[in-house]
C-alpha cells in the first residue's frame, strides 16, 4: 500500500476516526501517514496468503487468528499509534478485541509498492521490532523477493518468489511461494 506522510503536526487515533469514509491512514508515534488503495497484484498476494495461512492454521487445529486489511492495530497502549497491516496474525487472542488487535501481532506481512518502501522497510520495521511483533515479512512484487525478519532471533533473510519460506512462529509451517502467480 502506498503511504504518504502528512504535515508535522502530531495526531492521534482521533484524527485517523475523523477521516472521511474510504480514506486509510497510519500513525507512527503521531505521524500520520495516509495509504492509497493497492493495485491488483498487491490484493492477490494477500489473498493467497491469507488462504494459505488459515488453510494451516485449520488443519493443525491452531489458536492464531489471520486478519487482513482493513484490521486495526494498535500498537502500544496510546493514542498515537495505529496501524492497519496487510495482513495480521495473532496468536494471543485476548489481544482481540471488537475494533482490533490491542498489542502487537505475533507475525505481519506487509507487501511494498515502490512509494511505501521507506515506509514499510524502515519506519514500520523499526516499530515493529521495539513493539514485539516476533516475526515480519517485507513482499515485493516487483522484484518478487521476500524479506524476512525474525526479531526472537535478530535473523534476516531474503527469499525470492521460487523459494519456500519456513515460517518462524510455526515449527510445521513452510510458505511455498512458487505456488503464486500473479
């Protein structure tokens, strides 16, 4: 999703609820960063990998929940961080609330365009880590590679979309990215 940062004035989530219907932003720490709605490539990459992870999730019988955007993040226990990521993966599901996940999700993937790379591979990251989100994936179309954060464990690694990714959070669970295609 593109992101477009806004003046320097600091918001909260009451400014991100005052938006006009349709309109999507973020807050970082009061940065308000406005998202622009995601091309056709973007929405079959989160759809595929929302099918994927559910599809694991039920046959093992597991406890994590899947939500794709729009799904409310709030990060820490203020009004100055909000985040919608592309896809959300909670496993402590007292984290769950009716308007979101109240925490950090336990992994996110977040698919680049070319005006959000800043945003997601530096701004987003960085909150992510300090916030304990325990695993992070950074999915470019454009160069169909996959960064891969494992903040448990400081690991990073970079895939490509002929790869198949063992996901941190699950011992049982390999991403096969050759499956796709967009």
């Amino acid at each position: 999703m593109d992101a477009l940062k806004m003046e320097d004035t600091k918001c909260t989530i009451r400014d991100i609820e005052k938006l006009p219907h349709g309109l999507r932003a973020e807050l970082i720490d009061g940065d308000m960063y406005m998202m622009a709605p995601p091309n056709r490539a973007h929405q079959k990459i989160i759809s595929w990998l929302v099918t994927d992870i559910n599809n694991h999730i039920r046959e093992k019988k597991g406890k994590c929940e899947v939500y794709p955007a729009p799904f409310g993040v709030y990060l820490e226990d203020d009004d100055e961080n909000f985040v919608e990521p592309d896809i959300s993966v909670i496993c402590d599901t007292a984290k769950l609330k009716d308007d979101g996940c109240h925490g950090a999700p336990d992994w996110i993937l977040e698919i680049i365009s070319p005006s959000s790379k800043k945003y997601d591979c530096f701004i987003k990251m960085e909150k992510y880590r300090k916030c304990g989100v325990r695993e992070y994936w950074i999915i470019d179309p454009k160069t169909e590679t996959i960064r891969v954060f494992r903040y448990e464990t400081n690991e990073i690694k970079e895939y490509t979309f002929k790869d198949q990714i063992q996901v941190g959070i699950y011992e049982d669970y390999t991403v096969d990215f050759s499956g796709l295609d967009i």
